[in-house]
C-alpha cells in the first residue's frame, strides 16, 4: 500500500475532523479535465480520476458552515502553502474532503466557489473493500480475490443437478 493510500485509509478512519484535496491524476485522459468548471464537464467527477495530494486536521472547532472553510483552505493552499504539500496551488477541478465526525463531503473547486460533490467520496464498492480485502490491500474492484479454497463437497445426485443451465422437458420430474 502506497503512503497516499495509508493517508486516505487514516484520513477516513480516524475519529479527528480534517480535509483532504485531491487533485486530478496526470493521466492523459484527464488533460481536458484540468482546470474546467463543473458546467463543462461531460461526465460526474469521478474519485479514480483523482490523486489525493494532501490530509491535514483542524486545530479549532469547526464552524458548521463549510463555505467558510472551504474559503480559508483554497487561500491557505495558494498564498501560505504548508512545506510538505507537493501539488499546484489549489484550482479549479480540484476536490477538497472535509471530514467532520463521521460526516464526510466532499467539494468540487469550481470557476466561482465550491459545489458539492455528494458521490464523490461513496463509491461503496471501495467502501467495501477496503474494509475487508484479503489480497495485499490490493484496491481492484474485486472484493476479498485472495486465495480461494476448493470445494471438497461431494454432489448428491438426488439435489444436484448435474447439468444446471440444461432446458428441463415437461415430462422430466422435478428433482
């Protein structure tokens, strides 16, 4: 597992209110993408189009509006970026993760001010997988592909058809 999976993982697990930004991935599928308002997109934003670049955690309460927040992070992360932050100045199609207890939304930087993004952190597949993935940590889509055990069980030819997709004749009996 990645350090920026391990973050992510922490981010979602921990009981501490923070944020994460999350920034588009430098696949060339994405290049359009950059920079563009929500009302140009073509498609949802989509979480496996995006990288996270940064977590950190609010020292002080959080005020229950976000816009406030959401306004004191983009200037923090263009004016005062913190030393360990390597992405580009935060920007338009950048996402920005605000945890606060168990409460997660998620906000899409747009050409004026943020817009939710209500799916973008409920993917419940990965939701799922990753909390209950047997195979290395691998994130794939497939939930728990480790190594399977053979059935040993000896079919009992009285319940068990032996040709289960084969079209049945109205005179055969029901087994």
């Amino acid at each position: 597992m990645s350090e920026l999976q391990m973050r992510e993982r922490s981010f979602l697990k921990e009981s501490f209110d923070g944020y994460a930004i999350y920034q588009l991935s430098s696949k060339p599928e994405n290049h359009l993408l950059r920079f563009a308002g929500l009302s140009e997109l073509e498609a949802p934003v989509q979480k496996d189009n995006y990288d996270l670049v940064y977590t950190g955690f609010f020292e002080h309460a959080v005020p229950a509006d976000p816009s406030s927040i959401l306004e004191r992070l983009y200037e923090r992360f263009n004016l005062d970026r913190p030393e360990d932050f390597h992405g580009h100045s935060l920007s338009v199609s950048d996402v920005i993760v605000l945890k606060h207890g168990a409460e997660i939304r998620s906000y899409y930087t747009d050409s004026f001010g943020f817009q939710e993004l209500p799916d973008f952190m409920n993917n419940p597949l990965r939701n799922a997988e990753l909390s209950v993935e047997d195979d290395m940590n691998m994130i794939d889509g497939i939930i728990n592909n480790g190594l399977k055990q053979e059935s040993t069980a000896i079919p009992d030819p009285k319940t068990d058809d032996p040709h289960p997709h084969r079209q049945k004749r109205s005179s055969e009996p029901e087994r």
